[in-house]
C-alpha cells in the first residue's frame, strides 16, 4: 500500500494508514498486528 505522507507522530515518511482514524504513520508508530496508529492501539483518542 502506497503512503504519501509524513507520520503525524514524528514526522517521517509515513509507511501505513491507521484504519482506525486514518492518520499516517510510520513503522515505528504503527501497531502491524491490528493494522492501527499507537494511539488507537492504546485505546486513546486523537486529541486536536
Ligand atoms: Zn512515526
Ligand atoms: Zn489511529
């Protein structure tokens, strides 16, 4: 799946797609096993 994007958590290129909120993400913020950004992995919700 191609990403174009910057993660919204560190501001790299973003590799994934929360299915969750949708927010971009890298690996290192991306919970592979449900598909979801950390913070929807950990049950918290994105705060604007
Ligand atoms: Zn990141
Ligand atoms: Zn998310």
């Amino acid at each position: 799946m191609k990403v174009t994007g910057l993660c919204v958590y560190c501001g790299k290129p973003a590799t994934h797609t929360c299915s969750l909120c949708g927010a971009l993400v890298c690996d290192m913020h991306y919970n592979a096993d449900k598909g979801i950004c950390i913070a929807c992995a950990q049950g918290k919700k994105a705060k604007k």
